[in-house]
C-alpha cells in the first residue's frame, strides 16, 4: 500500500503539505548546517560571556543570521511542491483541487473543439487554435 487511506487524506492538501513541514528534503537540511557552520565561533563566545542560555543564544543570534536561509527554504520548498506534477496527480482526485500544472495537463489533452471553446473567453488566445 502505498499511502494509508484510513487517514482520508486522498483528496486533500494534506500529503502534499504535510511532509515537507517535517524538512523531509535533505538538500535543505544540508543547506541549513551549511550555513550555521559559518556563523563564526566568536559570536557563541562573547554571548556566554554576556550571560545568555542556549536557548536565549540561539533565538537572538543563530536565528536572525539564518533568516535568509530559511527564507530561501521556504520559497524553494513552496515551488518545488507546486511543480511536483506526479504527487499531485496521485493525491489530488477531484477536479477543484487539481493545482495548476495538473490542470494544464489536464487542459492540453482536450480536443481542439474544446480548447477553442474555452479560449473564447480570452480573445487575444483565439488565434492560436484557428485552422
């Protein structure tokens, strides 16, 4: 079996979202060491000397250096999961959650009659489909 129906999660957002809140992508979470290895060591010395915590550490320092990073993680992850055509096929069933390359898929493999039909409510897209 290859996905668990009894979480009925066929036909939803829900597996498409879902593991990448987990950073189940590997070249994220190398791009993300990467970067906090840079952090230079000083920066961990003098906020042991100012008093900070670990905690306290990380959520005033490593955190807003790695912002950029997590920024770029975020809009990298957002447009690979849009463009992942084949889990998108296999999750989403129903016609009014189809994501737009699934549905221009879908679109292309209408005839032609179709396709003129529907480009007729954008004129300047009739003339590619004139004989």
């Amino acid at each position: 079996m290859l996905f668990p129906t009894c979480l009925q999660w066929i036909g939803t957002f829900l597996p498409l979202v879902a593991p990448k809140l987990f950073a189940t992508d590997t070249f994220f979470i190398f791009l993300m060491i990467q970067f906090i290895r840079g952090i230079p060591t000083e920066l961990d010395d003098t906020a042991r000397i100012d008093g900070c915590s670990h905690f306290s550490f990380y959520w005033r320092i490593i955190l807003p250096l790695a912002l950029p990073a997590l920024v770029t993680t975020a809009i990298f992850t957002f447009i690979w999961t849009w463009n992942d055509f084949f889990s998108q096929l296999i999750y989403l069933s129903d016609e009014a959650t189809f994501t737009i390359p699934v549905a221009l898929s879908d679109f292309s493999a209408w005839s032609k009659d179709q396709r003129l039909l529907a480009s007729t409510f954008s004129p300047c897209e009739l003339h590619r489909y004139e004989a």
